[in-house]
C-alpha cells in the first residue's frame, strides 16, 4: 500500500476515533444529567425527557408513581413498574408499590405472593419494614404483621407508637397485642403503652413480664411503680413497691434519709421550692448517718406542703407515727409540722405539733386511725401561711427516724 493509502486510513482512524470519544462523552453527559435529575425525583424533567431515560429502572419506576397517584390509572402503573423490576430485579420500592396496585385491584393473591417473595431479602432492613407493615395488616397476614411490628419496636424508634397504634387495630385491643410482642421487646411496648396511659394493657404485660426467664429491672419497677400510682392503681403499686424496696419495713421508706430522695413511688418527694433549701445534712442527725435539713431563706410567707411521701398502710388498722425532729431560729408565728392525711380517700387528718424558735431534737408520737377502704397515707412536712406583719418564714428545722408501725392499744 502507498504512503497516501495508509495516511488516508489513519486520518480515517482518527476521525472515526474522535467522533467515538464525542459520542461517549455525550452519552456519559446524559447519563449524569439523567441518574441526576432521577435521583432529585424531577418529574418535569422524567416527563420531558422520558423517551430518553427509559434505560432506567428510576424512570420507570417514577412514571408509575405519577400513573397511579396523578393518573389514578392502576393498571398502568402496575405496567411501569413491571418494567422497573425487569431492568433492576433488586429494586424493592417497585416490588413493593407493584404489591400496592395489586392490592387496590383486588388482586389480594398476587400481592401477598409478591409481599412473600420480597419479606425474606428485607428481613433485617428497616428502610421497607414500614411499608412491609402497612401490606401485611391490609392483606391481613398475621405473621408477617406480627414479625415487622417487632422489627419496629426493635430497631425504628420514631414508628413506634404509630406501629403500637395500628396493631392494636389489627389485634383488637392492646391487651391482646401483649401476646404478640416479643420477649426483647416486652421493655419498649410497656413505655409505649404507659405513654398512651392504657393501664389495663399494661398490667397484663407487666404480669407476663414477671413472670419471664427475665424480671425487670429495679429501675423499670420503679418508673412502673410510678405510673401506677398516676393512674390510680393504688393495690397494684403497693404490690409492685414491695418488690421494689430492698429492707424489711411495709409504711415509710427510708424514714432516717439514708438514700436520696426517689421522687417517684412510695419514697420522698421534694417540692422544689426556692424559698427553702431541702437537703439530706450528715451534721448531728438523730440517728444514722443522715437526717433532713430544711433551710427557710426568709423570702417567702410558705403556705404549703415542702417535702411529702405516699405511705402504703392496710385499710381499717391503727398505726403509731414516730419521728424525731428540732429546730433552730424559726420566725414568725406559724412553724413547721408533718401531716398526715388520707390519700385518694377522706376520714383521716393527723397533725403534729408545729416547731418555732429553737428547740432540740426530741421524738414525738401519734396515733393514725386509718379508714375502712384507705390504702395508702400522705405524710407531708408543711408550714401554714401566716396573717403576721413578719410572716416570711426563715431558719431550720431538722427532721429524722420518720416510723409508721402497727399499733394495739394496750
């Protein structure tokens, strides 16, 4: 071949070479215009542009979107997704709104089949789980229901309550759905159900919990504890704080102030007021090594409960109130006394004597006669207003070994 032949193919070559890289080069550029503009959900651009984005199983995917929510035409949407699902079998959104369309046309055995075919390859991914929960409870799977909600309640904390709130439709009630929850999961559903303050439900599932290979934990009997109490179940709360408490008295806890305060339960509760510093003091208590300390600041004239504890008693018995206490530069005319009266029922007021100026430690006693009916006593330290131009309250008073006991007369 001559010098001028091979020069003609090798400008043949190059050109055909170049006008290649400019085709790839656009090819490449429509290819990240067009997985851009997917990934962003352009419909105006898919709508625009679809003859060209139909290599994409996004594209297909999107054009059903817009079939069966704008269009209302299911059928074709059930068409688009197919074609979603042939060019990317993996794609679980198109699976999963194909079951959808199928589901709204009646199709009930087609969409279980799909929902079945796809639950096991998402088992253990939370991106479907809510919409593998919505499918199930619509085709009426229990065991599929059954398996995402304790999915959710494992690993979607946001979906929680919502998932609570669609088994307990699916179930009936949520006493029923206590059946249905699984053992890891037991801790969650009873803080969704005593958020939703169901009682009942939660009740059922604290007796099953007990009686587990795994008891709750001191904490959660505690917060359970509480929530009785806020809902009024007083003979359940007494029952559950027995198991709480860890000595061997049945009325007041921690009546020496050992411990800090529980604010929640049967233990102490402080109020909170800033007009008087509450404290646990280690300075010459009565006995032990702590005693209560309430500072007044002399700001405020106190009408008002300051510290307070709900006392577990037995209906219809008489019992002794113990305790120890003194006080030093109390003023005004209207000291410090504790309290007794019923809680949640009437019939009972008991009141000690009300500390001013200085006095020592010293114990005093009275007798509690507690109604037919009465389960439980408010103990409260309290200071009543006082109508004296020097009405603000200030000083100490100090307060120890607080006892509740059985008591027969001699």
């Amino acid at each position: 071949m001559s010098y001028k032949g091979v020069s003609l193919l090798s400008h043949l070559f190059r050109s055909f070479l170049i006008l290649l890289l400019i085709s790839l080069t656009g090819a490449l550029w429509w290819y990240g215009v067009s997985t851009n503009r997917l990934a962003a959900r352009d419909l105006e651009f898919l709508q625009d542009h679809f003859s060209l984005s139909k290599p994409f199983a996004e594209a297909w995917l999107l054009q059903g979107n817009l079939a069966y929510y704008v269009d209302l035409d299911p059928q074709a949407a059930a068409a688009r997704y197919r074609q979603a699902i042939m060019r990317r079998p993996l794609m679980i959104d198109a699976w999963m709104n194909l079951a959808k369309v199928e589901l709204a046309g009646g199709h009930d055995d087609e969409a279980l089949r799909i929902l079945n075919a796809i639950s096991p390859s998402i088992a253990q991914v939370s991106t479907w789980k809510w919409q593998e929960l919505l499918l199930a409870r619509d085709l009426g799977e229990e065991a599929l229901f059954a398996a995402a909600f304790n999915f959710i309640l494992k690993r979607l904390p946001l979906r929680r309550t919502e998932a609570c709130f669609l088994a307990k439709g699916f179930w009936g009630d949520s006493q029923t759905v206590v059946s249905h929850v699984a053992d890891e999961n037991q801790v969650v559903f009873l803080t969704e159900l005593m958020k939703a303050r169901e009682e009942a439900a939660a009740v059922v599932l604290w007796r099953k919990m007990e009686a587990g290979h795994c008891p709750p934990h001191r904490t959660l009997r505690l917060e359970f504890c509480q929530f009785l109490l806020a809902r009024g179940l007083l003979i359940e709360a007494k029952e559950l704080w027995a198991t709480w408490r860890d000595d061997d008295k049945q009325t007041v806890y921690d009546g020496g102030f050992e411990t800090e305060f529980t604010n929640k339960g049967f233990g102490w509760y402080s109020l909170g007021n800033p007009d008087v510093l509450v404290e646990r003091a280690t300075e010459d208590p009565f006995d032990g090594g702590y005693c209560l300390h309430l500072r007044f600041m002399g700001t405020k004239n106190i009408n008002s409960g300051l510290i307070y504890q709900i006392v577990p008693v037995e209906p219809a018995k008489v019992y002794r109130l113990r305790f120890a206490r003194k006080s030093k530069g109390l003023t005004s005319d209207q000291g410090v006394y504790l309290n007794i009266s019923g809680y949640g029922c009437q019939g009972l007021n008991v009141k000690s004597n009300a500390l001013l100026k200085r006095t020592p430690w010293d114990r005093e006693e009275h007798t509690v006669m507690v109604p037919a009916g009465c389960e439980a006593l408010l103990l409260q330290v309290m200071r009543n207003e006082s109508l004296m131009f020097d009405n603000k309250i200030a000083g100490d008073y100090w307060l120890d070994e607080v006892d509740l006991f059985e008591w027969h007369a001699p």
